[in-house]
C-alpha cells in the first residue's frame, strides 16, 4: 500500500499529556490521536453539560525528583511550563502543594500542544517495517470508515500498554517488534475504574458534615478513601465555583473491586446509567451524603485507567538507575519506536512532564 504521507519528523501516536508533552518539547512532531478531542486522561466535559468538570485526572503536584547516576534532580512543572511559554492560570487544591488548572484539566494537554493540531479520529491499527529504519503505519479514519497509510522513521507511542501490544499482535512479525513484545508484555496491568458525575439544581451537601469548608482560602473539595467503594470524591461545585449558585456537583471514581464488579453494565451508549447502575448510585448518594435524586447523572468508564507497575516507581524520584531503563533506552535507539506513558513514568501528572522533560533535556527522547 502506498503511503499517503511520509515524514522526515517525529509521528506522536496519542495527545494525552505524553503526546502533549512531547509535542511541547519538539513542536516539530506530528502528532494522531483515536478521540474526536486531545486530552486523554486528562479530560474535561464541557459540552451539553450546565457545568465542566474533569473525569479523569483532577489535580497534579508542581514538584519531582529524577534520579540518575545517583544523583537527585528537582524539577519543577510550573517552571518547565514557564520555559516554554506554556501559560496555564491555575489554583491550590487540596493543600498547598496540589493544583488544579482554572480552565479544566484538558486546558493542560491543549495549552502543551499549542501550534501542533492533532489529527484527531485515527486509530493506530498495525506497523510494518519497510526497510531497516522506515516504518509504515496504518491508521483507521473512523469518520471515513478506511485505512490511511503513513511512514516515518522515528515514531513515538503513548497509548496503554494493552493497546500497543495489540497493534503488535496485529503488525507484520519482525525482530523489532517481538522485542518490544516480550519487555512491555512485564507491564500489561492496568486497573479499570468506573466513574459518575452528578448534578443538582438546587441542592447543596451539608458541607460541615462531610468536613469541608468552601470559605477556607484552600478549600478543601476532595476526599479520598482507599480501597472503598466511593474511592474518590471531587466537588467540582467547589473547584469550579463561579458555574454554581444554589446548586452542586459532585464527581466520583470508584474503587479498583467495584469498577470491576460493574464494569460491562454500567452505562449505554448516551452514557446515562444501566438500570443497576442507578439503583446503586441513588442508594449510595442518600446513604453517603443524605442527597436527593440528581437532575442530572453522566457516567464514564476507563478501561486502562492506571498502570499498576510503572517501570519508574509510583511514588519518590524517578529512579533511571535500573537495568530495566537501561533495556528501554536500548530499545528505543535500535527500533525506532519510542514508547512513553504512564506504564514508564507512574499515573501522576508531574511524574509525566518532568520525566519527559528530562528525557528530552538529555538527549534520550528519540
């Protein structure tokens, strides 16, 4: 098949905050992405909606470590921002190390992408190897129902581990390709995670009673409960308090059990709840919060919501010193496919920007 493009650049697979990320580092790149919309897991919902609010990702820290040949480097995500004309206005949440971005989380990914336009509604099918350092990549245009055909000699994935493994299964067998098989395949464990927003008109939670304080110069709008149920617990009323006046909302994501247990019937394709799903949602929120009935309830799912056993550690500095980095950055330089995400970096945000960042700084970002 012949190719419809070729580039001499970068081809970025995916504009989530890997995607954007790079694409702030190397404006250059071309970046496609599956969605109608670039953001990822760092996404908002504003339209058809009577406020925004983020489903995936709500805050981020401003500060990491990075740790190579035993020596610690601080970055600082704000700073980083600042360097490359990234203006993003954003507020203390939680505390005074948390923060989340005034126009939404999604503002984040397109305030990084900046210049670069995604082309957006192309899922990366299958890769094929033409020569030695040329690859030939097959999207589908789902807008268009057909196969689009480009080649590029270097090119950077972002998407869950499952996803790509997939797109290998699929691709021609080559020596490349089974080698990234057999190293990723360490990192196929992703959690899922259900979530619901719900919105009130005119009703407001006993703020006292759920031991939160709207008028605190930090208000505090989140809880988080490991391992229940109702894991995680976002007042979106309070976090974006100029879109409400007598009412509320309030977003949750589940636990890793319940996500599970409700997966496959948790909403239609309108993403309204399943019969069940409201059953167990309306005796939650009265048993929860003493809440009526919500005017309105909007349901999504993430399939691969979080990698469980991020190359690079969860928590602490990102620790480069390990053989398994060693083996990527191997990986990387001898088949032309660089592979990022939150499989290598950890799910937090600032884990993602530093750690590319640093990549970038020091030449190992392909």
């Amino acid at each position: 098949m012949n190719p419809n493009y070729c580039y001499q650049v970068p081809v970025v697979v995916g504009a989530g905050v890997s995607g954007a990320t790079v694409a702030m580092l190397k404006p250059e790149v071309v970046v496609y992405d599956k969605g109608r919309m670039p953001g990822g897991r760092l996404s908002s919902k504003l339209r058809n909606a009577p406020s925004s609010f983020d489903f995936g990702a709500t805050m981020f820290s401003d500060l990491m470590k990075v740790r190579l040949l035993g020596k610690e480097t601080n970055y600082s995500i704000s700073e980083i921002w600042k360097s490359y004309s990234v203006n993003v206005a954003f507020k203390p949440i939680y505390d005074n190390t948390h923060f989340y971005p005034e126009n939404g989380m999604a503002n984040l990914v397109s305030s990084m992408l900046g210049n670069v336009k995604p082309i957006q509604s192309h899922t990366l099918k299958n890769l094929k190897l033409t020569d030695e350092k040329t690859w030939n990549l097959n999207f589908w245009i789902s807008p268009d129902k057909k196969i689009k055909t480009i080649t590029a000699k270097s090119i950077i994935l972002t998407l869950p581990i499952p996803q790509i493994l997939e797109i290998f299964h699929s691709s021609e067998k080559n020596q490349n390709l089974k080698r990234w098989f057999d190293f990723l395949k360490n990192y196929n464990d992703y959690r899922k995670t259900l979530v619901s927003y719900f919105y009130w008109d005119e009703w407001k939670p006993n703020w006292k009673k759920l031991s939160l304080d709207p008028n605190l110069p930090i208000p505090v709008t989140t809880t988080l409960n490991r391992g229940e149920d109702w894991e995680y617990q976002s007042w979106e009323s309070l976090k974006y308090p100029k879109d409400f006046h007598n009412g509320s909302a309030l977003l949750v994501q589940f636990g890793a059990i319940f996500s599970e247990t409700y997966f496959e019937d948790w909403m239609d394709e309108k993403k309204n709840p399943s019969l069940k799903a409201k059953e167990i949602l309306m005796e939650g929120l009265k048993n929860i919060f003493d809440a009526p009935e919500p005017d309105l309830i909007w349901q999504h799912r993430w399939k691969y919501a979080q990698a469980q056993i991020p190359l690079l550690g969860r928590e602490g500095s990102l620790n480069l010193d390990t053989e398994e980095f060693e083996e990527w950055k191997k990986l990387c330089k001898e088949t032309g496919i660089t592979i990022l995400g939150d499989w290598l970096f950890g799910a937090k945000i600032e884990r993602i920007v530093g750690g590319i960042s640093f990549l970038s700084h020091n030449n190992l970002l392909h």
